[in-house]
C-alpha cells in the first residue's frame, strides 16, 4: 500500500521554512563554537605531546 504525500497548506510551508531556517542557523552556530575551542585547545600552552622515542 503505497503511502500519500501529505498536502501542506502555505501557512504549514512558511511554518516548516521558518523551523528549517532556525534548526540550520542553531547548527551553523554549534559548528562556528566547535571549531572556536579546538581552535582554543590547540593554542593552550602546555598542552604539547611528546613524541615517541624509538630507542
């Protein structure tokens, strides 16, 4: 049985438009705060690994 788009009346679009625009700028903004502390980390003095000796 094959299921039937849904019909979405134009307030119903413009809502799920608006939701769509929100969830996308709320990622976007997550992403910019992500890259902006490893960013951060990776400056932070004394965070240097050491490397393996083989010896």
């Amino acid at each position: 049985m094959a299921k039937r788009k849904p019909i979405l009346s134009e307030e119903q679009k413009k809502r799920n438009a608006e939701i769509l625009a929100r969830l996308e700028a709320e990622r976007q903004r997550l992403v910019e705060e992500t890259r902006a502390l490893q960013m951060q980390e990776r400056r932070r003095p004394g965070r240097k690994r050491r490397k393996m000796s083989n010896a």
